[in-house]
C-alpha cells in the first residue's frame, strides 16, 4: 500500500468504511445505501450524491472495482487493496475501543 493511499483513507470517513464493510459482497450504490441504513438501524443514511462520489473515487484509487452491470446498474467489490485498508482501519477502531475501555 503506497504512502497516498494510507494517508487518504486512513483514518476512514464513516462512508468510505462503510462502504468497504459492504463491498465485501458484490454490490450497487442503491443496495449499498439501504444494507448501511440497515446495520445502522437508521443512524446512518448516505446520500447519493456522497455514494456516488466515494464509489467513483475508490474504484480511481483502486480499492474497489466494477465487476458488472445488471438492470442498469453497476456492480461492485471490494479489491485486495480495499480489504488492507479496510483491516487498517478496523483495527484502528479496535484499538480506540480497547483504549476508552482501560480509561474509563
């Protein structure tokens, strides 16, 4: 992983992550957007305008890539390169939680 990619994407923006976390399924935007507002219960609703923006960038960046299209729409998945920033991030995240945990 080059030095751009890691100083980018890490520490994550709660969409990049999500949509990462999603991709490791083959995915389009629209399903992306309603499995994110369902393990979120709610809490989290991507706008199209962000989905669309991020997926073009990571797929330019090489953490995602087209895999097909179906009824119009684009199909996604995670790449190697996304699973590594993926794992980064998770376990920064981990990292945070375990350190809240001992100062509380």
């Amino acid at each position: 992983m080059n030095a751009h990619i890691k100083k980018v994407y890490v520490p994550m923006t709660e969409t990049g992550f999500y949509i990462l976390l999603c991709l490791r399924d083959t995915m389009h935007g629209y399903g992306i957007v309603q499995k994110v507002e369902a393990i979120t219960q709610g809490e989290i609703k991507l706008s199209p305008g962000t989905m669309y923006g991020s997926l073009s960038k990571m797929e330019k960046d090489g953490l995602i890539h087209f895999v097909r299209e179906e009824d119009k729409r684009k199909l996604y998945r995670i790449t190697e390169l996304g699973n590594q920033v993926l794992e980064l991030e998770i376990m920064r995240i981990e990292r945070l939680y375990r350190t809240m945990k001992e100062v509380q």
